[in-house]
C-alpha cells in the first residue's frame, strides 16, 4: 500500500480527486463550480445537526416563547460559524482529526476523558435519535418495538456494510423535508416588522424556562459531536492549507443554512401554535406546525421529516464518535476495512448502536432523566473541548502561520466564555432546580 | 528494560546530591538502527529548560532518579542538534507508520533497553497497555491480570525503530528508517539484548541481516527460552551453518533443547567434525558440568616443546576458544580412552618459558578438576572461588573430556541466583503474588455467578425494573449455578477431551440444590423485609406480593433450565469450533458468558410468562 493511500483511511475514500486540486481558473463560471464543490462536508454537518433534539427544541422554544427568542439565531449562527470554521482550519492546516490533535497537544490523561465523556454523551444523544425514530414511526402507528429494533439493524448494515454514502443523499434528501418550514411560516403569515425587530434586537421575557431553553438551543446546535465531525471532514476530503478560502466558505454557509431552518422552525411554531397556547407534549403537537402547508398531512410529513433527519443522525453520530476515539487512540478505523482489521472501531459502532437501541427499549426506562444526564455530560464536555480547540489553533507548533488572529482570539475566546457562563447556569438551574 | 513514560518526571541528582530539575524529554540521533540516548532535556526550578549531553554527564540511573558524574557547577549545557530527535516531544502520541504491517498506529510508550548506563531506543510500544500504562500503572497491572485470568494474555505490541515511519509534516526531513547494514556495528550481547525484545517475526527478519559468525554469536548471547525458538525460524540449511559457528558447548546447549528428529537433522547437515564435537557434549546431563563443558581446549603430550605448542595456537580457528591454559596429558590407557590430565600451564608461564622447554615441566601438576556429573553450580562456585579462568572436566580415571571456562560459569551463577530468587518467592512477575489479585482470582473462578447476580440486581434497580424482575431474580441464583456447571460440563467433556468428574446430572444436582437453597434465603429475606414494612405500614391483610411473584415464577425457572441447557451446548459447540480455529477458549470466559445468556433468557421468559398470565387474566 503506498504511503499516500495510508493516509487517508477515511470513512469516505470515494469522494473524487477533483476535489482535492481544483483549478483556479479566472473564468467565473469555473470559480462558481468550484466553490459549489466545496459546499458539502460542511453543510452536510449543519443539517445533520438538525435531528430529532434540535427539531424538538426549535418547535419548542417557539411554541413557548413566540418570536421573542428569535434573536438567539443571529448570535448562535455566528458562535456556530466560529467553532466550524477553527475546527475545519486545524484539519486543514495539519490533516489530522480534532481528535488526533487533543492526542498529540495534550497527551494520554486529557484525551481518555475527552474521548470517555464524548462516547457517553454521543451515545445517549443516540437515545433521543432512535427516540426520535420511535415518535415519528408511531404517528405513522407503528410500534417503537418494531421500529426501533428495525432502525438499528438498518443503520448498522447501510453504514458497516458501505452503502452508506449513497443512502446518506437519500435520507439528507428527505430530511430536508424541514425545508417545508420555510414555505410553511412564509404561508403562516407572520408579522415580519416583528419578526425582524425580534430577531436582532435581544429581548429577555420575565419567564424563569427562558433561560434554559436557550442553553439547551446552543446545546443542540453546538453539540461537541460536531466539532469532531467538522474536522473529521476536512479530512477525509483531503483539504489542504491552499484550499483554506473554500474551506471557510463550506464552514459558513453549513452553519448559516442550518439556522436558517432552525430560524423559520421557530418562525413557524410561533406564528402557528404560541398565539393558540399550543405548548408541544408529542411528535404530533410539534407536526401541527405544518398545518398551514400539508393541512391534514401535516402529521405525516413530520413524521417523515422527523424520522428521516435521525436516522441520518444516527448513522453520523456513531461512524463519528468511533472515528473520533480510534484516532486518538490510534487503532484502525474506516469503514472499508474488514472487522478483522479495524476490529475497536467496529465494535465501538456497534456497541454504541446496540445499547442505545436496547436502552430506549427498556420498559420504565426513565428516559428523561437519561437526556437530564446526557445535557450535563455535554455541557461539561463543550467547554472543555472549546478551551482545547482554542489552545490547538494558538500553538505555533501545530499550526505554523495559520494561528488565530487577534479579532479572531477575542472572538473565540468571548465563544468560550458565553458557552461556560451558559453552561455554569444551566448546571446550577439544574442541581438548585427549576 | 524501561519505558520513557518512567523515565519522565524523575529527578536529576549532581555529584553532591543537589536536585538540578526533572526530566523533560530525551533526544536520539535519527541514523541508528536502534538508536543511543544522546541528550537529555530537563526542566529546572522555573521551569527553565536545559539540555546535556547523555553520554557526558550521565553516571547512572534508576526508577526515581538520574545520577550525574559532575556537580552542577560543572555541566555544560548543549542544543538540539539537528539531527536529534526529542522522542517525547516529536514521538509519543504521535502516528507512525508501522512499514512491516503497513498500518497507521499511535505511539502509546517508547521503549528503552538498558545497557550498562547506555539507554537505547528500542521501539514504539502501540498497544493498549502503553495507553493504560500512560493512565495508571495499576492500572495496566490489573488488566494484565484480568487478561490473564481469561486466557487473553494482554500482550505488548512494539514497533521496532527500524519498521516505523513518522507521518508528521514537520520531520518528514528526518529519515527514520535506516537499512540493516548498520546492525552489525552493534555488538552481539547488544543485538542479543535487543533480539529478546522484539515479536518472532520482527526477530525473524532481522537475522536475515546478520551474517552466520554474527548470527551464532547473537544466538549464544540469548537467554535459554529464546534459542531454539530463534533457531526453529531460521531455514534448516541456516540454522545448521550458524550452529556449526558456534562453541560447541553453546551449539550443544541449544541442540539439546530442540525435538529429536530437528536435532537429528540439523547434525547431519552439518561438517563431520562439529557434529562430533557437539554430539560428544550431547550425551551429558543438563545442570551438569558435563553439560556446560566445552570441547575445544588445548591440550598436548607432556614431551611437547613450548615452541610446538605456540605452533599449534597459531593454527587454531579464529573462532576458537579463547585459550587460557594449556593442559598436560599423558595418552590414555586404550587408543580410544581420553588423554590422562597431568598438569596445566597459565599463558603466562607459557609466554615466559624459553622455546625449547617441555610443557611437562613447566605444569602445575595440583590441579583442581571437575566430574562431569558434578551439578553445574557447584562446578561455577569452584571457578568464582578459585578465580580461575577454566576448569577442566576428568573422567573417574582422570581422562580429559572437556573444560567448563570462565563465561559459561558467569551464566550458571546468574541462572541459579534467579532461580533462587523465584524459589524465595520474589518473583519477577509480582502481580502474581499480590494478595488482592490472587483474591479476586480465586473469587472470580469460583463464585462469578455471585457477581452476575449482584451485577443483574443493581441494573435492575436502576432501571426501576427491580419490582417487575423480583420472582426471576429471587431465582436466578439457581439458573446461574446450573449455567455455570453447563459451561464447566462442556470445557471438561467437549473441549479438554478430559474425564469429566462425574456425570453433568449429578453435578447439576448438587449445584441446583444449592441454587436453590440461595434463592429460597433469598425469598425468605425478601419476605421478611416485605412482611416488616407491611406491619411498619399497619395495613390489615398483607400484600401477597412476594408470594405470588414466587409462584409466578417456578413454571419459568423450570423453563429457563431447559433452554439454559440447550444454549450451554450450542455455546459449547461454538466453543469448540474457535478452539478447532486456533482461539484459546478460556473456562472463565465460557461461563461468563453462558451465565448472561441465562440471565437474559430468564428475564425474556418470566416478561412473556408475565404478559400470557395478564392476558388470560
């Protein structure tokens, strides 16, 4: 095997060369291709970010709040563009997963409890997908001991059995299902002057849950499992430090589409359920938002929407979580290779799927307190990774001339302070109770 | 041999006992094949960085601290040379390309050999236990157990330095992987050292390397366990060559070790002469002075001129023995019969004596000798006491068959002295004998059903499932015994091919039995405590929670008995197609899992009793 193909056993070693060098022709129509080609990882990474959690959470905060809330959008999108874009600039500059990075930066002892607490957290946000899987299918009346045993089997044999990458586009076409939202709070007919007065100008309503639901938002939107992802893109791309420009366009325009349908959920929900007091209980609640578009279907078209965007969750969360934890422990990953040669990445896959499949099964799970724990164990973790992030992308050895600014430091580090205040408050909310 | 992960963080102590800083990083020179230690960085007070040179400075060292030969004064502080690596900075925990398996790996420890104060780089540890290693030591102590316990032994996976490949950017400049011609600058007792500890495959390719006078010497320089394994990896027609190279008594040695027919066959390819040299030491005893004697010694007729005998040295093989003394004899009683030992003459006395001086005049004639059956230790403790340089080997009628020399002895003493060691009980292996794992050992191999149990309690709990699972929990001690003594059925009787003790149906009926008796302790516990909090409560007519759970569940034990016994012998049967495979089966292992699957099966089947018995209600 030559050299050059050992390095990049990624779980995509399909995707076309062209990508890797593309020609910087001064013909606009060239440059607008290339730049297309270089959406995609990206923006994949975004829309998969919007599964079953964030739907939930979305469709809730506008049922509960209306469009008060609306201007954390703005300033989630750009907290979000900042995480992207430094996670897809270390992949680039040093062709190593973040992962790898916290290894080599930070030694043994930091990385086991990285990695310890992201296999625990990725594997109970793997709850609340086949959760998710589970709540969709029943509005189709299909029993959660039927669907979510079917689901898991589906996600094992598509991903390690390699066709994943093509039903990726399937289940990313049908998810953006959720696309829908914008047609459906365009037709709601909100009151735009509203609508744009509360999305920039921050408003706090004197209602004690605020406060949680917007930590739990940018607990969603910036899941620690997403940083992984990004990085581990980049990578697998093969982006290079030359093709950094493009790389920042994917990491925007992923982050801005994404809140964009998070935007109009809000927008939707808040138009269609807050102004009848509709707080959402169920899948079915929540589907009542697209009333407006789907009129009777409404209900179906969730369900699709809502099964689709976790399934495509619940195949990326894993496939990144055991990628993420054999790179910095070093064991051979990917999924083309045989069970016999990356045997810990097969293994963690499958232990991840299987238990979160048999835990969502158990009768009198307490799945609640499950989520509870799950929101504590990511609210730990993002900082932690955040301030690992920081240090990586400010160390000259690793990163050469490509190191933060000073904007850009002010920036990231205004992120990570936001994120730990957030974080501080959402635990003692959490311990003092609400 | 030492890891760098213990070797940084130790104190480097001056002359005068004055603590300079903490370890930091060592630095190597990239071209070697395993490369010196060549500098060493430190950390002082302030965390001010230092570097000094390794080979200059350096005194010695152990586990907790470096010892330096100058005092602090006197150090001379270096730089990184540009073809210095810092094997913490730019090696551990970075990706390397293992070049023999074509694999990416983590670098989880280095690992150095020792030599004297010389420290050598001898390959990249990538296993998981470097990675515990890294964590805790302990805890890598326990998972070696563990491993162990279920035949899994957790073994080290090093990537010698001359197979790996820095992937890093930044070095890509330093060429790691040097050929093998360099090998034989090295020293034999290194590259034996080296040999050691390095996989067979790893060692295998290496002696394709050396050539056959290097090959023998390496080989000689091994420790005992590892010489025929060495030889049973070389070719036939290689390995006779290298013995042939050999000093018979070493070549002997290794050739006693092996199975007949390969020792046949390897003599029989060899020259005439060696073959009879080495077949003569093969007919003595181990652990005896026969058995560690070698043939190639000088001797010559007491009429024998110094001149001649100076003659006769020049002649011999460059492999040769060194000679020490020269020995006396007068021819034997029979042609056949070895030469009578009458005296030995020092180098020494040799090389004063005047050319035309007859040996037998020159010989001391008191001489100290050796029995071939005489036990090897004693045989060194005469050498080591008397401080000779060899000591020759007679017949009961004082025939000369061999001497035992000075290096052979060395070997003995060192041997013994382990042996000693390990009989005192200080073995080497120290996890074996701490109490706490041997504890855990014998608790696991006897009473694993005893934890299931308690480990099926607290899931249940947690997962509020404890009133729902109550009647099959209160049973599954029983269910477990029986599984436990299905897997133990089938190791014995499927796989051992032993005799079984007993038939399985009495086995089953005496651990059942006591199953049983646990699960009805169990139930009268349960009960009572019911019964308390009942009373506590002051309701009227108690609760016939506990019985009816009881009830409820003896028709499902029943039934989980039967399908546990059908699941133990389809385990067994995939049991035995895995050892057919070549997969170690362990006991533990096999009951371990035998015990879950029962476990499941009874909570399956006590659900679905559960739900026909509410739906015909």
């Amino acid at each position: 095997m030559p050299r050059g193909d050992i390095k990049r056993q990624t779980p995509t070693q399909d995707v076309p060369s062209a990508d890797r060098t593309p020609e910087r022709t001064r013909k606009p129509r060239a440059r607008f291709l290339v730049v297309l080609a270089a959406l995609g990882p990206g923006l994949l990474a975004a829309l998969a970010g919007n599964d079953a959690g964030g739907i939930s959470t979305y469709s809730m905060d506008g049922a509960r709040f209306g469009t008060a809330i609306l201007w954390i959008i703005p300033v989630m999108t750009v907290f979000l563009i900042v995480v992207q874009e430094s996670a897809g600039r270390i992949a680039a500059v040093t062709g190593k997963g973040f992962s790898a990075l916290i290894r080599e930066t930070f030694g043994v002892k930091p990385t086991t409890f990285a990695m310890g607490a992201l296999l625990i957290a990725n594997t109970v946000v793997m709850f609340s997908e086949f959760a998710g899987i589970a709540a969709g299918m029943e509005i189709f009346g299909i029993s959660r001991y039927v669907s979510v045993p079917l689901a898991a089997l589906l996600v094992f044999l598509l991903v390690l059995g390699g066709s994943y990458k093509r039903v990726e586009k399937i289940l990313l076409a049908v998810s953006c299902i959720f696309i829908s939202y914008v047609a459906a709070g365009i037709m709601a007919g909100p009151d735009w002057s509203l609508v744009l007065h509360d999305t920039f100008i921050p408003q706090i309503p004197s209602n004690s849950t605020f406060i949680y639901m917007v930590i739990s938002t940018i607990g969603t939107t910036i899941a620690p499992w997403m940083i992984f992802s990004a990085s581990n893109n980049v990578v697998d791309k093969g982006v290079t430090v030359k093709e950094l420009g493009l790389q920042r366009i994917d990491s925007v325009t992923g982050a801005v589409v994404a809140d964009l349908i998070a935007w109009f959920i809000i927008l939707t929900t808040a138009t269609v359920l807050f102004p009848n007091g509709i707080t959402i209980e169920s899948a079915s609640d929540a589907a009542y938002a697209l009333v407006p578009i789907a009129g009777q279907y409404s209900g179906v078209l969730f369900a699709a929407g809502l099964v689709s965007a976790s399934a495509l969750a619940a195949c990326m969360l894993p496939l990144t979580t055991s990628y993420a934890v054999c790179e910095a422990f070093g064991w051979e990953r990917g999924i083309g290779h045989t069970w016999g040669e990356a045997s810990e990445f097969k293994t963690l896959y499958t232990a991840i799927v299987v238990v979160a499949a048999v835990v969502v099964l158990i009768p009198n799970m307490n799945l609640l307190f499950i989520m509870l724990v799950s929101q504590f164990i990511n609210g730990v973790l993002l900082p932690v990774l955040l301030v690992f992030l920081i240090l990586i992308i400010n160390n000259k050895h690793v990163m050469g001339r490509y190191v933060n600014g000073r904007i850009y430091n002010i920036l990231s580090w205004a992120t990570v302070a936001i994120v730990i205040a957030l974080t501080v408050a959402l635990l003692v909310t959490m311990f003092i109770g609400r | 041999m030492i890891y760098l992960s213990q070797m940084l963080g130790i104190s480097v102590v001056d002359t005068a006992g004055e603590k300079l800083g903490t370890v930091s990083d060592l630095a190597i020179s990239a071209g070697e094949v395993f490369p010196r230690i060549t500098s060493m960085a430190f950390r002082g007070p302030g965390k001010t960085p230092f570097m000094i040179s390794w080979r200059k400075y350096v005194a010695d060292f152990d586990d907790a601290r470096i010892n330096l030969n100058v005092s602090a004064a006197d150090v001379r502080f270096s730089y990184l040379q540009s073809d210095e690596i810092l094997v913490a900075r730019d090696l551990m925990n970075k990706q390397i390309v293992d070049t023999q398996g074509l694999k990416i790996v983590r670098v989880n420890d280095i690992k150095l050999s020792v030599s004297h104060n010389q420290l050598r780089l001898l390959g990249a540890e990538v296993g998981s236990r470097g990675l515990l290693r890294a964590l805790s030591p302990h805890l890598e102590n326990v998972a070696v157990a563990v491993g162990k316990f279920f035949k899994h032994p957790l073994e080290e996976r090093i990537i010698a330095w001359n197979y790996m490949d820095l992937l890093d950017r930044d070095l890509s400049e330093v060429k790691l992987s040097v050929t093998h011609r360099r090998l034989h600058e090295l020293h034999p007792a290194d590259i034996a050292d080296i040999l050691e500890q390095l996989d067979p495959q790893q060692r295998a390719s290496m002696f394709e390397h050396l050539d056959n006078s290097q090959a023998a010497e390496a080989i000689s320089e091994l420790e005992d366990e590892y010489q025929a394994d060495v030889l049973d990896d070389l070719t036939e027609g290689r390995a006779s060559q290298v013995l042939a190279q050999m000093d018979p008594d070493d070549a002997a040695d290794i050739i006693g070790d092996l199975p007949y027919h390969k020792a046949e066959q390897l003599l029989r390819l060899m020259g005439v002469e060696e073959e009879k040299a080495i077949r003569a030491l093969l007919g003595y005893q181990e652990h005896t002075a026969g058995g560690i004697m070698t043939s190639e010694f000088l001797a010559v007729d007491e009429g024998t001129t110094v001149d001649e005998v100076i003659e006769q040295m020049r002649a011999l093989d460059e492999d040769h023995e060194p000679v020490h003394y020269v020995y006396t004899t007068t021819p034997g009683d029979t042609p056949d019969a070895p030469p009578h030992l009458t005296g030995v003459v020092s180098m020494r006395r040799l090389v004063l004596a005047r050319d035309d001086d007859r040996l037998g005049n020159l010989a001391f004639h008191d001489l100290l000798t050796a029995n071939p059956d005489d036990d090897q230790e004693d045989t060194a403790e005469t050498i080591s006491k008397y401080d000779l340089l060899a000591l020759p080997v007679v017949d009961e009628d004082g025939g000369l068959l061999g001497i035992v020399t000075v290096d052979d002895a060395f070997d003995v003493l060192e041997e013994e002295h382990d042996e000693d060691l390990a009989l005192a009980g200080a073995s080497r292996d120290d996890d074996e004998d701490n109490t706490w794992m041997v504890f855990f050992k014998w608790f696991m191999r006897r009473e694993i059903w005893f934890a299931v149990w308690v480990a099926v309690i607290v899931f249940s709990a947690l997962t509020g499932n404890l009133t729902t699972w109550l009647g099959a929990i209160l049973f599954m001690p029983l269910v477990l015994l029986v599984a436990d003594d299905v897997a133990t059925y089938a190791i014995n009787d499927l796989i051992d091919d032993d005799e079984a003790q007993g038939s399985l149906l009495r086995l089953l009926a005496r651990d059942a039995s006591v199953g049983a008796v646990v699960g009805l302790i169990a139930v009268s516990v349960c009960a009572a405590a019911m019964g308390i909090l009942d009373n506590a409560n002051a309701l009227g007519d108690s609760d016939p929670y506990v019985v009816s759970a009881i009830v409820n569940s003896i028709v499902p034990t029943a039934l989980t008995i039967l399908l546990t016994l059908v699941a133990g012998v389809l385990l067994a049967d995939f049991a035995r197609r895995r050892k057919d495979k070549g997969h170690v089966v362990s006991n533990a292992g096999m009951a371990t899992v035998t015990m879950l699957c029962a476990v499941v099966l009874q909570i399956l089947v006590s659900s679905a009793a559960t739900a026909v018995v509410g739906l015909g209600a």
